[in-house]
C-alpha cells in the first residue's frame, strides 16, 4: 500500500440478483472485472459529478470479487494525474488496483 492521502473512501457492494452472475459461475458466483470497475467508478462519481472518466490506464485483479460483501474503496491522488483505486476485503486484503485518468467537464 502506498501513503497517499486517500480522497475518498467508499463501501462497494456487488448485488446478489446481478445479471452478470448467472453465468459467471452459477456454482460459485465470482463478480466480473468490468463490473467491478464500473461500481467503483459510479462510486467516485457519485461523490465528483462534475468529474468524468478518461482513460482506464491499467487494472489489475489480484482476487475474485463475490457478490453481497462489502468491500472498501479507496481512491487517491497517482502519478502523472492519474487517480489509484484499491478495493480492500475486510481484512484489509488488495483484491484489485486501478490507475484511472478524471477531468472536469
């Protein structure tokens, strides 16, 4: 984990009745990665409206995402303006890193 400051923190939840899981896998329900991304982007943006996304610059899945546990997001300021997303279990586990690019609208 870096020590950025850390400009939002957020609880991220994976519905349980999502489309998405009825296939991905029936046994063992895993959340896809772009569905995970995009809950943690509406998430940044409920709080930033004025915000919008530009380039997804790299993401990286450490762990699979299961539906109806609360997650943490964290965002903070990266590199070269980028913003760092992190979505922590728990126990503070990384199961997925982003650097993502805003601008203002």
């Amino acid at each position: 984990m870096n020590n950025l400051p850390i400009e939002l923190t957020a609880p991220i939840i994976v519905p349980r009745d999502h489309p998405s899981l009825a296939d991905h896998f029936p046994s063992r329900p895993v959340a896809p990665g772009a569905l995970v991304l995009d809950l943690m982007i509406s998430a940044y943006l409920a709080r930033f409206p004025q915000k919008k996304l530009v380039e997804i610059v790299v993401a990286k899945f450490l762990q699979p995402v299961a539906p109806a546990v609360v997650y943490t997001l964290t965002v903070s300021k990266g590199k070269n303006g980028s913003l760092v997303f992190k979505l922590l279990d728990a126990n503070n586990n990384l199961l997925l890193t982003a650097a993502m690019r805003f601008e203002t609208r």
